[in-house]
C-alpha cells in the first residue's frame, strides 16, 4: 500500500491508521505490554525461561517465541504461564476518553 505518505519510524507506522487500524494498534498495544510484564515477572522470580517452562508446563521453545512476539499467546498458555508467577488476566471496561 502506497498512498504517498513517507513512514521513516515504527511509531509513524502504528499511527498511520490507512496502515494499522485503531483495533488493531489496541492488540499490538496490548500485547507488547501483556509480553513485557511476563518477561518482568519471570525475571522478578529468577527465573529463566526453562525454569518457567518446568514450573508451568509450557516448553521453554514456546515461552522464547511468545518471549520474542514470533508467537501470538493463546488463552491456555497465557494462564499455565502466568499462574506459578502470580498473575491472571482479567477483562476490564475501557476508560472513557
């Protein structure tokens, strides 16, 4: 798609919305913050990623692809992942902007 606009950085990317929708900004958003927090947990722990795989059932393959957003997390992982670092998910109402 070329519609004559010059993207020089990610952020002119994300924000171009002829590129990137505002749902779809939302989830990528979303994820790379529901991504962060995990790696920062696991880290707060000690843990590695094969540590986490042992305590969660997820193999450490698996948790380095989500890890490195080469993988979209699915629900299931998300909460074997997220449970033995002390964490949930939870939907919450969007703030009124």
């Amino acid at each position: 798609m070329d519609d004559g606009k010059n993207i020089d950085t990610f952020s002119d990317y994300m924000n171009d919305e002829a590129r990137v929708s505002p749902v779809e900004r939302e989830r990528i958003n979303f994820e790379i913050s529901l991504i962060g927090k995990m790696v920062e947990a696991r880290e707060q722990k000690g843990l590695s990623q094969r540590g986490l795989a042992e305590i969660s059932g997820v193999k450490q393959p698996a948790i380095a692809r989500l890890e490195g957003m080469k993988a979209t997390p699915q629900i299931d992982t998300l909460f074997k992942v997220l449970h033995p670092l002390g964490y949930t998910i939870e939907i919450v109402p969007l703030s009124n902007k």
